[in-house]
C-alpha cells in the first residue's frame, strides 16, 4: 500500500455515524473513498471520479472489473435515515445525487445529494465530526465492521459505549433474523469484534450489559484509547 494511501482521511459528523442505512461492502467502500474526496471546509459537493485503479488500491480486494461497473446500479437509488435532534424524529435522506460509469472511459463518477451538506460539509466547532483513516476501514471485509468501527472511535476517548441492542440492531439495518441477539453476536458483533481487532488502530471488547429477563436489552462495548 502506498504512503500516500495511507494519510487518506474520512470525515463524518456525528449524527451521520450513527444513521441508519444497509449496504453491500463493496457499496460501503464507494462511498467511503467519496467521502474522502470531500474536504471539512468545502462549502459544497463536487463530481468526483474515481477509477477501477483507484478502488482497487483503496480497497485491495476488488479484482472484478464488472462488479466495479455495476456499482453505480445498487447505489442509485440507496437512502439513508438520520436522527431530527429538532422534531426528535428519523428523517430519511438521498445518499448520492447523481452515480454513473462513464463508458469507456474506466471511471464511476458521483456526488453527494444536497441533503448529506450538514453531515459532510463545514465540519469543526458548531459540527463536530469524527476523522479516521479510509485504509482502517477499507482493510474490514464485513459492512456491519466497517459501521461499528466508525461507532467506536466516536466514543474511543470515553473508553466505552453502552447502546441499547434496538439501537444498534437499527443502525446496521440488520435483517430480521438475526434480531435474536446469538444470531446477532454470531453473525455481526462476534465478526466485527475478530476483523476490528486485528486489522485496524482500534481494540475493544464487548459483553452484555442489561437483560429483561431472558432477553438482552443492551451491550457494553469497551474501547481502548
């Protein structure tokens, strides 16, 4: 991997890290490398180009050039729900404006819908937001990974972060069945927890921490500084 691969930065607000949204991994790792494309005090969104080359260096995974092709066709029409801290609602809102491959050309070319500028755009005092290492994220295989990891370095200078199991069921967009938390520690946490503390600069453990009865209500995850 090249250095300069390597310094590339991805910047989210707080209230982007935690939306709700589902997508393939290979999706996640479009959009990532979008995002980091975008600059915290850029005021608007510009048509980026991003090259099969570039996604295969950023990603180090992808050698199906048609896959890459095909990504502008399960992107199109993908939104996300974020948190109204105003009306104490979830709003839905179009990821992407505009996705096409530009034939012939090697290319995918994208922008951010208008409605992502809070979350993207003139981040820093006022928008607090949470820088990290596009390589960090790209390195994990898993989407439900490359979420939680994101959720981790948010509370990473407070050593934990205790969601309830609902909330963090709805932010991955989990299907239904693993809704039952040993499909759900299987299937994500377990697999986050293996590919986040292996590949990347963060380490955490986890462990249930309140049950009604038999069902567990919330989860306790320990994040090292």
């Amino acid at each position: 991997m090249k250095d300069k691969t390597k310094k590339i930065a991805v910047n989210q607000n707080h209230e982007l890290i935690e939306a709700r949204y589902k997508l393939k991994a290979g999706e996640m790792d479009f959009i990532l490398i979008l995002m980091s494309k975008v600059f915290q005090h850029d005021n608007d969104f510009k048509e980026s180009k991003i090259t099969f080359k570039d996604y295969q260096e950023l990603t180090g995974v992808c050698k199906e050039f048609n896959r890459f092709k095909n990504l502008p066709n399960g992107l199109d029409k993908k939104f996300i729900e974020i948190k109204d801290k105003n009306k104490d609602e979830w709003i839905k809102i179009t990821l992407l404006q505009s996705i096409k491959y530009i034939k012939g050309a090697g290319f995918i070319a994208a922008k951010f819908s208008e409605e992502m500028k809070p979350y993207l755009l003139n981040l820093g005092e006022g928008n607090p937001y949470i820088p990290t290492k596009l390589i960090e994220q790209t390195k994990l295989k898993s989407f439900y990974s490359k979420r939680i990891y994101y959720m981790l370095k948010k509370y990473q200078n407070f050593g934990k972060h205790i969601p309830t199991l609902e909330k963090l069921q709805k932010m991955l967009q989990v299907p239904k069945s693993m809704l039952n938390y040993s499909q759900f520690n299987q299937k994500v946490l377990n697999i986050a927890f293996n590919e986040i503390n292996e590949k990347t600069d963060v380490k955490f453990t986890y462990e249930i921490f309140e049950k009604v009865g038999r069902k567990v209500t919330s989860i306790k995850f320990k994040i090292k500084k």
